[in-house]
C-alpha cells in the first residue's frame, strides 16, 4: 500500500494518490490532473477511482478530466447530484482498492454531500481517514457553503456536530488524518500548517471536539468570528457540481504570446483585465497604465478569486520570462478560463515598442517612520480584519480598509486624499495601490515592507479596537 498527500501550497489543498496492488485511487484532484496519470503509469498502475470528499468551493477539481482520461470511476458521497456521471455511494458502502477497503462514512455538515473515507489496510484494520473539509488538524469545515440549500449555516453547524460525533471520533486514536487543507484555506478559521497528523491527537487538541461540548456550544464556537465566504467560492462549487472545459483546452487557448501592438488592441477592444504576476518590488517600478498586480510568487490564486468577481473576465498576462504558463495554470485552478494571452517580451518589449509606463511610489519604513512623525498623515492599512484588531499602527488618520472587500468599498476612498498604503509585509498593499490607482486613484504611496517592518521601529502601535471607516 502507497499513500501521498500531494499538496498545493497556494490553495493550502491536499490531494491524496493511493495504491495497492497495481489500483490506484486519486482523492481531491487538481485540475491539471496528467500529473496522476503519470504518476500511476510509472508505477505500471491503473486509476480506478476518483473520490470527491464533497463538491469543492476553493478550486475545481480535476475529476472530470481524470475521468475522461483513465476511465476511472466518479465517487461522492450520498445525495450528490451532477450533471456528470457519477457514482452516488451510500452510507458504509466499501470499494476494494487492490488489497485495501475504502469505506465512505457520509459526514454532512460542511456541505450535505460532504464524506469522509476511511481506508482499511490489508490486514482489515482502520488505517487513515480521507475526512476532505469535515476536519481539519486545529479545525474543521465552515459550515456556510452548501449549495441552494434551504438549511441554514446553524443547520448545517448542527449536522457536523453529529457526523463528527457518530462517525469521526468513534475511530482508534491512531487512525491517521489526512485533511483537504491545511492553513492559509478559507475552508476553515483556525487550521494548522501540519497536513497530516493522528486522530488522537486531534480529540486532545481541536476545539470542535472536546468530549464535553455540547451541540449548542459546537454550533457557536464554529460559527464565531466566521468571514463570509470569498465571493468565486460558489462559483467554483457550482462549477464542480456542472463541468466545464477541459484544462488542455484552456491552456491551449491562453498559449499565446502577443506583441506589444496585439496586447493593447486586446485590452482596448475585448475589455481585457490586463493581470500583471511580477514581482511587486518590480510593478512598481513600472507598470502598464490601468493594470492590476497580483504577483504569482505570493496567494495568487485565492487573491484572484477574492478580487476578480467575473470568472468570464478576458485577462491579459503581464508575467514573468517562462511563468505564462504556470499563470494560466493557477488561474484555471479557480476557474478562471478567459486569459486570452501574455505580452511576449514582458513588460521591456511593452517600453521597447515606445509605450508609455505607470510607476506606484514606495518608500522604506525608515522613511515613513520620519514623515510619519512630523506630519499628519492618512494611512491606510489594507490586512485583514483579525490582523488589524490584534495590532496596529496607532494615530487619528490611520484607516482599517480590508483588501478582502475592496470591491465593496471603493466609493468610501477619498480620491482627494494621499493615502500611504501598507499590509503586513508588502505584497496586498501593492495590489490594493494597483486597483485604486487603476480606477483613478493616484495619490497613494506604499509602504515597503509593511507593518512587519513597522514593528520593528518605535513607531506607535495599539491593539484591540473598532475597525475605523474612511
């Protein structure tokens, strides 16, 4: 028996290959899925199953494709309904894997169709769950992302209390846990950077399964302090539910590298998001006039999803040499099928051809540190709501605005104002300073290095209050 946790440290996601015997079962795949089959053809093995833990809100999963290309067998769990064909186990249903059992434990809560997988090894004994976004390693999933349902989120929450009670934590405390995500997910609120960790463990540490707690207290605690879902996230579950085009159709379409003259009949004639992936220390410096950075080397894919609210949206790449392709590839990962091409020769073709370039200013914290002191400044510090109210800097026109609803607060900036703009370490506050800049706002300063840097000044800082409004 072969167990791999193949882990996408962008979307903090875990798919899982298991083999035994020459079978092989893909759990959770990513959409570029050829990676599988590689893998199972250099071990001389067949796919024989997918298995989906639930119907995926974070990224679209491979299982279609992985379908197509190997034949291999759709598995979700009870109540599943796709406009594919699937296998809809029932509860306790059991698949032979070569010389181990899967068995699918139906755990709603997460979402109603929502399972986890219990393999068997080959003695018969209970080896590992495959508990997808039911727990988590700190965690388990946030119960607000069913899809149309008529169930509340304190429905579901009550759902999970009882999946995790019945089926989850009535196994030994040495069953392995392999989760479907790990931290930085939007899945849950408190998980571990551990992906793999023991039952045990978890019944002694997690929260959410104190022996004592009863189903009105679990319901509150998971609920508590819960953002609301990214807005693609639905979208990418519906998509999962649906189908949608293969990813060597899409990256096909997106191969296409474009001069300088074909870039910007684009992006004047098909209204095209011109998407630039640099680095931010590099966008800066120069950039094209109405583009936003979202740089590949940082969350990529999630702030993509989080910002851009069309997945239909035409995209234009800004990328750096060789990195187009990896682009396409992330942004397919959350749906985003619509890039039209990148600008061949990156940004030095774009100022060769005679076009003009725009520039952000950015100055070091030292530099911020003396202005900050002899001159009453507006500061806009853009990090999530949690970092803002754990610490900030302290002042009358330092501002709490959230990158996370940008979109949703773009009429409470004051255009007339110069905004000297930070995150915790420099990377959202140029994406915040691209978006405004490009939607007329050009009075913005970034600082580099961010509140990170901040910390390390004598600058004054406070922690907990009210998140101020512009």
């Amino acid at each position: 028996m072969k167990i791999e946790q193949i882990y996408t440290g962008c979307l903090a996601q875990g798919a899982y290959y298991i083999e035994s015997n020459g079978e092989v079962a893909i759990i959770d795949p990513l959409r570029e899925t050829q990676q599988y089959v590689d893998k199972a053809n250099s071990e001389h093995a067949k796919i024989k199953y997918i298995f989906e833990t639930h119907f995926h809100a974070d990224f679209v999963s491979g299982h279609i494709d992985l379908a197509k290309k190997t034949g291999a067998i759709i598995v979700y769990g009870p109540g599943a309904e796709t406009n594919y064909d699937i296998h809809c186990a029932e509860d306790g249903e059991e698949f032979k894997l070569g010389h181990i059992t899967i068995k699918v434990l139906h755990t709603p809560g997460h979402t109603l169709e929502s399972s986890t997988y219990l393999l068997f090894d080959e003695t018969g004994k209970e080896h590992a769950i495959f508990s997808g976004d039911t727990l988590f390693l700190g965690d388990v999933g946030r119960p607000d992302l069913a899809i149309k349902s008529d169930l509340t989120k304190e429905d579901l929450a009550g759902m999970l209390f009882d999946s995790l009670r019945n089926k989850i934590m009535p196994l030994p405390d040495d069953v392995i846990v392999y989760p479907a995500h790990g931290a930085g997910s939007a899945c849950g609120k408190n998980l571990s950077k551990e992906t793999v960790g023991v039952l045990g463990n978890q019944k002694k540490t997690n929260y959410a399964l104190r022996a004592d707690m009863t189903k009105d207290e679990f319901v509150a605690e998971v609920l508590d302090g819960i953002a609301p879902p990214p807005q693609y996230f639905a979208k990418n579950a519906m998509m999962n539910k649906s189908g949608y085009d293969t990813f060597e159709t899409v990256l096909k379409k997106a191969n296409n590298p474009l001069t300088p003259e074909a870039f910007e009949h684009l992006a004047n004639e098909e209204g095209a998001l011109v998407l630039d992936v640099r680095h931010e220390k590099d966008f800066v410096k120069g950039h094209i006039p109405n583009s936003i950075f979202i740089g590949i080397h940082g969350g990529f894919a999630p702030w993509v999803g989080v910002l851009i609210t069309d997945l239909k949206q035409p995209i234009l790449l800004v990328a750096p040499e060789g990195k187009a392709k990896e682009t396409v590839t992330r942004l397919c990962r959350v749906g985003y099928d619509n890039t039209l091409g990148y600008l061949e020769g990156g940004i030095n073709a774009w100022v060769d051809s005679g076009r003009d370039i725009e520039t952000i200013e950015s100055i070091s914290v030292d530099t911020f540190t003396q202005l900050f002191k002899n001159n009453n400044l507006n500061v806009l510090d853009v990090r999530k709501d949690g970092e803002f109210k754990a610490e900030h800097l302290e002042g009358d026109n330092v501002k709490h605005f959230a990158l996370d609803y940008i979109n949703d607060n773009m009429n409470k900036v004051d255009s007339k104002n110069t905004y000297y703009v930070h995150c915790a370490g420099g990377y959202r506050s140029v994406i915040a300073a691209s978006i405004l800049k490009a939607r007329g706002f050009n009075n913005l300063i970034d600082i580099a290095g961010g509140f990170g840097a901040m910390k390390k000044t004598d600058l004054p800082t406070t922690d907990f209050v009210c998140p101020s409004t512009l």
